[in-house]
C-alpha cells in the first residue's frame, strides 16, 4: 500500500530528503533520485521517470545516470472528478504508468487513500512527452468499498499480440486483477476484470492441494481493512513469446523495517493463467522470487517496471536504501534470460 504519511516521514527525516527537501520548488540534477513507484519511458534520446507523488513527480536523463528532477509535476491541476469519486483523496498521486500507443502517450494513475478500497484509475493522454500538454481522459476503473474485493491502484497498461490494449492493477483484497482496454484506453464493452494473482486463496481446494497454505496468516501491519493477501503492483512484460507477470510480495512504504520483494510468473496468454517455475499458478500463491533486499544496499525492493529500450531489456524498481537509513530510492539493472527463459537480473549499474 502507497502510505502517505510514512512516506512523508521518510522525506522530512532522511539525510536524502533533507537535501533534495531545499530543491522542492526548482529543478535539479542528482545521480540517486529518491523515488517511489517508478516507470520509465524513452522519446527522441531522452528517459523521462514518472513516480508517485505530489500530482506525480517528473525526472529526464540522457544516460540514466544523472536524472533532472523537475520542479513542476506532471498534474498541475488534479481532475474534480477524482476528489468526487475518491473521498479524502487530494493531490498526492499513487503508482503511475505510461505507454505509446498508435502515436499518442497514454498515462494512467492511482487515486486513493491510505489502507482501503476506496480506489480510482485516471487517464491522461498527451502527443509527445517533451511538450508535456497532457489531456484529462477521466476514470478507466473505480473499486468501492463494501462492494469490490479488489483495489483500483498500480495501473500497469499491456499490448496483447493482437494490438488489443489491457490494464493490470491491484493491491491487496483479491489480488492482482487484469481487464480487456477499448482503443480509447478505456474498458472494453462486457468486458470485468478477473483476478490473475493473489498469495492466499483460503478457499480454493486446488490450493490448498498445491501449496502449504498457512492457515493463520498474518495481520497486515499497514491496513486494518486490506487483509493479509500481500501483493500489488503488478507490471507485464512481453519476451520471446511469453508474457512475464512481475509482482510485489510484502510490505512496502516503512523505511528500514520494509520487507518489500518481487516475485515473477509466465504465460502464452495475456489473461493467464501465469505459472511459477514449477508450474503453481499464482492464483494460487505461485511466483518464483526475483528480487528481494540484501540487507547490504537495500532493505527492501520492489513496484518494478521493466523495458527493451534502444537493443536493451532494462529492469527498475524502488529501493529502501541502507545508507540512506531506508529512504526509496531508483534502483536499475540490465535483464538478461536464463537458457529455459526466466528473468534474471545483472549487477548494480
């Protein structure tokens, strides 16, 4: 869960945030952006970074190495729409995503409030991510508390191999869930989501047979109302045939004490189902762990996005730093495929 006020906390006390804190009206350049939810995207030799925060935080580079952060955000004005569909919720903008599709950029992002369902995807579409003139296209799906078992957060867009458009999103409740787009990136006539990942499924006797379930799990420590199924964030990525469904298992948004992790399954089809290395679906609790803290660098990794940008398959996520004493931080691998087609990941860049 996106949690406002921890992450508040972590950029008032940070060694980190007290210096990027004096740089919060103007733009400015470092070589460790503090992040959290990171997407990337890459137009006319520039990588523009897309993240939660305040009408969603904006940073360009050349290399990927040294990242302007710019001072103005990607919203200058948040929809009413979104107060009106969201109770409590302001400008502080969750887990974006960001595509090309038929020539134009599509952007969508999470609209919520702190531990419940009470949730909403937006849509902004824009002609070119340099000009930055990005277009209200409203609401593509809400979650209502008391009515639907999932949470309209962590949109992540995914072209099927028939140029249809999908969005995958979820948190906690059900899990992961995924919906058939139309071409104006809304959802498609018919169309429901359906549930593709979760951790437990208490209920299912297929399960139950595949998995030692753990009959008692624990409370969530973040949310007295999302329940103990620990996944979210979910991003696709397309790769020699397969679709790769990367997810994050855990906690995340608690500095130091974030156990935050990613976990990855496949599948021919773009609805599932996705199967681990040893064939468990995850709907059923399956994923083979690709990413987690070494305690060394990093506490805790996870919310990643993944791209061939340029001849490269590019891996990002966030990172609960140890020297920075558990400030969010980018961190970026290069992806490369083991000889059966799993993902791995190659050294700190």
């Amino acid at each position: 869960m996106k949690i406002l006020m921890m992450l508040a906390g972590l950029f008032l006390w940070s060694a980190t945030g007290l210096s990027q804190r004096r740089h919060m009206m103007e733009t400015f350049t470092t070589d460790m952006p503090m992040v959290h939810d990171p997407v990337m995207a890459y137009e006319d030799s520039t990588y523009y970074l897309f993240a939660t925060g305040m009408g969603i935080q904006k940073m360009t580079s050349k290399d990927r190495k040294s990242w302007t952060v710019h001072s103005e955000p990607v919203m200058s004005v948040i929809p009413k729409w979104t107060h009106d569909s969201v109770p409590g919720f302001r400008n502080h903008v969750w887990a974006p995503d960001v595509i090309q599709w038929h020539g134009r950029w599509w952007l969508a992002y999470s609209c919520s409030t702190f531990g419940k369902n009470g949730s909403a995807i937006g849509l902004l579409s824009c002609c070119s991510l340099a000009q930055g003139m990005w277009n209200d296209e409203g609401c593509i799906v809400t979650s209502r508390e008391k009515h639907d078992n999932w949470n309209a957060i962590d949109p992540n867009f995914v072209i099927d191999d028939n140029d249809n458009p999908w969005l995958v999103w979820g948190s906690f409740w059900d899990g992961i869930q995924i919906v058939r787009l139309d071409s104006s990136m809304h959802v498609a006539l018919s169309q429901r989501p359906r549930t593709i990942a979760r951790r437990y499924n208490l209920n299912s006797k297929t399960a139950k047979a595949a998995l030692p379930i753990n009959p008692n799990p624990p409370k969530n420590p973040t949310s007295d109302f999302a329940g103990p199924n620990a996944i979210e964030a979910p991003f696709i990525f397309k790769h020699d045939g397969w679709y790769y469904l990367f997810v994050s298992w855990d906690y995340c948004c608690q500095g130091s004490k974030s156990n935050y992790r990613v976990a990855v399954g496949r599948s021919k089809i773009i609805d599932g189902p996705y199967l681990d290395s040893k064939g468990i679906d995850m709907r059923y609790g399956g994923g083979n762990l690709f990413l987690e803290g070494d305690k060394k660098e990093y506490e805790a990794a996870g919310h990643c996005a993944a791209y061939h940008i340029d001849g490269q398959d590019i891996f990002i996520c966030h990172g609960y730093s140890v020297a920075q004493k558990g400030t969010s931080v980018l961190i970026q691998r290069h992806l490369y495929w083991t000889a059966d087609g799993w993902p791995t990941l190659k050294p700190q860049e």
